[in-house]
C-alpha cells in the first residue's frame, strides 16, 4: 500500500500523505503541524471528509491540491494521494485555481454567535454590518448567514462543519478587543474601516445631527459638554466622543499619532 506510513496506519486501510497550511495547523495536534504526514484513508473517501475528519471545519479551506491539481470538497480520494491544504484567503480572489468553495464575499458582512456580543458591537462600532442574537440556535445563526451571505464567526467548531455553511471563521482569540484584530487582520479589513458609522447596539447606520434635535435626550451633563451627536436610524440611540472615544479609535486606528485621533 503506501510507503512511509506513520504507526497506527492501517495498511489494508489504504493512506493518504496530508499537509495542512499557515494557520490550519490550529486545528491540529502539535506533532502535526507545519509537516506532511500520513493518515488512514479507505480508498473513494470525498476530500471533505478527510479534512474534517482530521478536526478542520470546511469553512476554514480555500484551496484544495491533490498530487498538485486543484479539486473540489467532493473529489474522491485514491490510496497514496497527497493532499495539500490551504487556508481560507478571503482578500484574495482565487477562483481562478479552486472550486473548493463559492467566491469569496466581495461585500463583507458577518453573522456572529451568542457568545461573541461584544466582538459583534466592536465590528459594528468600527463600520461592519455585523447580525447578532442573543437567543439564535445554531440552525437559525447557519440558516441565516447562507441566506444573507454573510461570514458567520463562532468559537464552536462543529458550527462550521454544518454542510449548508460555506463561509465562516473560527474566533482563536479570547478577549474581544484582540478577537476585533484577529477578524480584521484575517479578512484583510484595515482599509475599510468606517469608524462609527454604524450603531453598536442595532446594527443600523448612524448619522449626524444637530445638538438641537437631541438635546432634551441628552444627560445634562453631556449636553453641557460635547457639541457633535451621531443618532442611529433605526434604534434613535444617540453617540458622541465621549470617554470612550478616544480608547476605540486607538483600538481602529493603532499607531495614530495622538494628534490624529480626534
């Protein structure tokens, strides 16, 4: 059968030579990441089985090589393939080598689940329509993320590998202000920040008024010192730059000079 197997390869099993790529190795155990090695595999096995199988939701794949040729999450696997596994690049359009998942989402949306709420109102604050119930079951947060489009973000592994799910992201980070980073440098999503355009609470857009049209919903205090107001159009919540302002620009904006952010 295959030569070079690891222990534990059934040898009339059939076995196929594996490498996962960059940060798909997280999925795996230390001993297998960033190295081929070689995994029991019967013979007419899909693609998506084997990845799957070895812990790696489908979401998190973009491209798929066997013996060096693209193929997609159905390709039947033959005993001694090598199979070459890459991570999802959503920033990068690559339709032209793969068939191993719908194009990537050229309008970025999210969809993220109940334990994520404060990554989701971070995403929202920083100009990302970003759709997040606190009560969504999981069939209702999938169902809802294929139909609108969106990438759906989770800490729960086994989401992503709901077969009606194509695009999707595992939050690594724990803490929301370093999963916010994570999801914008993953996505590539530096050059689209559109920093308070959007109302954290709702999801709706936000935009200026007048001090006059708010005023008697202000806390005095408030109306006595901050001049600009932003109202959300569906919710009516009302922003200002307030004590928070200026830490959340810095957590959009890192490495602004301090003059910048205003």
């Amino acid at each position: 059968m295959c030569a070079g197997d690891e222990e534990g390869v059934d040898r009339d099993t059939g076995a196929v030579h594996v490498r996962f790529y960059a940060e798909l190795g997280d999925f795996l155990a230390p001993e297998r990441r960033g190295r081929e090695f070689t995994h029991a595999c019967p013979a007419g096995n899909a693609v998506k089985d084997l990845i799957e199988g070895l812990g790696v939701p489908h979401t998190e794949v973009d491209l798929v090589l066997v013996n060096g040729r693209p193929v997609d999450f159905s390709h039947k696997l033959r005993d001694g393939d090598r199979v070459s596994v890459y991570p999802v690049f959503e920033a990068l359009d690559i339709s032209s080598v793969t068939a191993v998942r719908p194009e990537p989402l050229r309008v970025v949306r999210f969809a993220a689940d109940v334990h994520l709420g404060r990554l989701a109102g971070y995403l929202r604050l920083a100009g990302f329509d970003t759709l997040y119930r606190n009560d969504w079951s999981d069939q209702e947060l999938a169902a809802t993320a294929v139909r609108e489009r969106r990438i759906l973000l989770t800490r729960d592994r086994g989401l992503l590998m709901r077969t009606v799910v194509t695009h999707g992201h595992l939050v690594r980070e724990t803490r929301p202000r370093a999963q916010l980073r994570e999801i914008l440098d993953h996505f590539d999503l530096w050059r689209s920040l559109r920093p308070f355009s959007r109302c954290s609470v709702c999801n709706d857009l936000v935009e200026e008024v007048s001090k006059a049209e708010v005023e008697s919903s202000l806390p005095p205090r408030t109306a006595a010192h901050y001049q600009e107001f932003r109202r959300c159009r569906g919710c009516g919540r009302v922003y200002w730059k307030g004590a928070h302002y200026r830490s959340l620009l810095e957590l959009f904006m890192p490495g602004q000079p301090p003059s910048e952010l205003v």
